[in-house]
C-alpha cells in the first residue's frame, strides 16, 4: 500500500493582480492532506491574498486552484470544504459560547440533538468544557480564540485556514497557543494553513513552511531545512538571526570549499558549495554557531572540536554592545575588519553572562559546517 499523503490543495501558476501590482506571482504549490502548512513571509508579499484566494474571498488572475481534486473555479466562498478563522475572531459578541460555536450548523439546518452533540465535541478539543454558557466578554484573548477555533472546528471542514492566529495575543500566551494549534491539528488530523509573518511561530508549529517574497515562493520546507539550509539570501535573513558576509567562492571541490571574505576572514566548509570559482557569493552563520572565547584559547577551542584548517574559520573583535535574554546573551562584536558580527552565548549557569563584558577583546572560531555559501 502507498502511504504517501495525497494534495489536498494543489495551486498551479496562480496569479493575482491588483491593477498592475502583482500581489501573488505564478505560484505553483501543493499541500498534503493532514498537515500542519505554513505561508510565512512580510507584510504585504501576498501571503494573506493567497490564503484568501484558497478560501474564495479572492479570485485568481490567472492559473487554478483545487480542493480535494475539484477545481474551485467559481465556487463561492460557502460552499468550498474549507473554513476561516480570522486575525480578529469575529466572534459574536451577543451570543454565549455555546450559540457562537453552533451557529454555522444552526444556519446549515443540523438538528438541535446532534448540534449540542458537535458543539460539547468541539468545545472539549479546544479545552473549553464547560464554558458553554459564558459571553465573549467574560472570557480572555485566548479563551475567545479558541472560540473561534471551536466554531470552524465544529463544521468539519476538510482545510482549516487561519489568518495571523495569533497576533492579537500577548507574547506569553501567543507561545503557550502556539503548542495547543499543533496539539490540536494533530488530534483533529485536518489540514491547517496558517498565515504569519512570526518566523518563531511558524518553525513552531508547521510541518512544512512556504517562505513568501514579493509574491513568489522563495523557499518550501521543513523548519529545519529553512533554518540550516535556507536556499538564498532572503531566507536566511528573514528566518531567524543570521551573519551575513559578502565574498569569493576560492575552492569548490565535493567534500569541501572555501571563500575570501573581506569582512570576515578565510572561510572552509566541510562540504561542496556546487559554485563557479572565483563567484560573489554569501557567507551566513547563525549567531549560536559561533564560540566566544578570550584570546589565547585558540588552541584549547580548535581541539574541543573545530575541524577547519589553520588560518580558517576564526575572527578577532571587540564586544560593542549585551543583551542578556535570561537563556542566552547576544553579543555585539565589532571585528578587526570593521564589520559588526552577532554571536549568542547560552546561560548554562547564573554566572556565565559575567564572563565578558562591553569592550573586552575576544576571538571567534565556528565549525566548517556552520557556514552556509548562498550563491543570491
């Protein structure tokens, strides 16, 4: 038997133009059935137009989008397998719980046997028994979110998409609902589509991530692929803290490369970087990829693990600027050269963020698959 999850939303070269303005540009995606799916990018690269284009509150300019195989081709809104929570909730501020869950069946003409049924059903997958008859009102940003949630829940619907889920909710809560969307996608086993610009969110959450940028798919994968392997410039800044350097591609051989970067010194990778040489190229490197250590440590660094040639992988500097953030402190280093580079140190202890301090000298190694060569 094939166990391979099937499309339940295929987009082909869809297009929407606002006048001239392309808001989505010939995108061409599927999403599995059963998924956690992700569209992350900035305001205004077209994320929201495409989820509302799957949802049929837009149409396309051009190309076609199918749900569960059927092209949704002059399908309204109200009749496609799909339902809608939106950034505001759009929760009926004059209903109780319970009326605001089971209007849609009310509406859709379910008896009141099995509408009280569904609606138990519904609000117990968000952890909202027995608040039935309580008022929006009475009810914090969070526990009226999963009202909402229970209120598209309750219809079945086949994809359930949502538009910044989280954005009105404070930062703590927003984390704690994070865990409970993911929770809940994997008990209902539908297909959610989420829209955020919250990169933390979405590698929290998704099983897949389509990276949206100026109405084109700049990237789709896994969390992890994005963070460790993102696939140009754009991506790497956007997801995530990043260092970046501009340089040349020196060597490019299947088991390992190296750049000249100017601003940063010789740079060796462990593995090939499939580049012309001599190639303008970028060198990123996540902040927590690199150790700090005073000067003089080199030797005792290199043996606890770095595996770069001598001369390589390594930078002097002087700290400009600590944040300490409790689990981790971030480092403003002004290098040798001139540049700036960001190295995040975790707090193993109370007393590590004490080590250094604002103008101390410092040196840097990183380990040569740290680095990743972006050729755009």
């Amino acid at each position: 038997m094939n166990d391979t999850p099937s499309p339940i939303i295929q987009i082909r070269n869809v297009t929407k133009r606002f006048g001239k303005v392309a808001a989505v540009d010939n995108v061409s995606l599927d999403i599995m059935a059963g998924e956690f799916f992700v569209l992350l990018g900035p305001s205004g690269c077209g994320k929201t137009t495409l989820l509302r284009m799957i949802a049929g509150f837009e149409l396309p300019t051009e190309g076609q989008i199918l749900i569960d195989g059927q092209d949704m081709a002059g399908i309204p809104p109200n009749k496609r397998p799909v339902n809608m929570v939106f950034q505001s909730y759009a929760v009926f501020p004059h209903m109780s719980v319970t009326d605001n869950v089971g209007y849609g069946l009310k509406i859709a003409g379910v008896g009141k046997t099995e509408r009280e049924q569904r609606v138990a059903e519904a609000l117990e997958l968000v952890k909202l028994g027995g608040f039935g008859e309580r008022m929006p009102d009475q009810m914090s940003g969070g526990q009226r979110q999963r009202v909402a949630l229970a209120r598209s829940l309750v219809m079945r619907p086949k994809v359930l998409l949502l538009d910044e889920p989280l954005s009105a909710l404070d930062a703590k809560l927003r984390a704690q609902m994070q865990f409970e969307l993911s929770d809940l996608q994997d008990q209902v086993g539908i297909t959610f589509v989420t829209v955020t610009h919250d990169q933390d969110e979405a590698l929290s959450m998704a099983g897949r991530i389509a990276v949206i940028n100026k109405g084109e798919v700049a990237q789709l994968a896994s969390p992890s692929d994005l963070y460790e392997y993102p696939a140009n410039r754009f991506v790497a800044d956007f997801v995530g803290s990043v260092n970046l350097f501009e340089g040349k591609l020196t060597l490019d051989e299947p088991d390992r490369a190296a750049v000249d970067c100017p601003g940063l010194g010789k740079i060796y990778l462990n593995h090939g970087v499939t580049g012309p040489h001599g190639a303008d190229v970028w060198v990123a490197i996540r902040p927590e990829k690199i150790y700090l250590h005073v000067p003089g440590e080199g030797k005792a660094v290199r043996a606890a693990g770095m595996d770069a040639p001598e001369g390589h992988n390594f930078a002097r500097g002087t700290i400009k600027g600590m944040s300490y953030l409790g689990d981790v402190t971030l480092f403003e280093i002004k290098l040798d050269s001139g540049e700036m580079i960001r190295v995040s140190r975790p707090n193993m202890s109370r007393h590590d963020q004490e080590d250094f301090t604002w103008d101390d000298k410092v040196s840097m190694h990183w380990r040569s698959d740290s680095p990743v060569v972006l050729l755009s």
